[in-house]
C-alpha cells in the first residue's frame, strides 16, 4: 500500500495521478 505513504506527503490531485500510476487496481479498492 504506497499510495498512503504518497497520499500524506502528495496533494489530493497529484496522489491520484500517482495512483492511478502505481497500481489503479489499488487506487481504486481505496476509493
């Protein structure tokens, strides 16, 4: 689970690109 780690540190707008990146399956589950 990256994207908590990003999502903290990254801007709601840039996490989602970020996520949408690493792994859009994640991403997703976490809404």
């Amino acid at each position: 689970m990256r994207i908590g780690s990003a999502e903290r540190r990254t801007p709601t707008r840039c996490k989602w690109r970020a996520a949408s990146t690493e792994d859009s399956g994640e991403f997703r589950s976490n809404g």
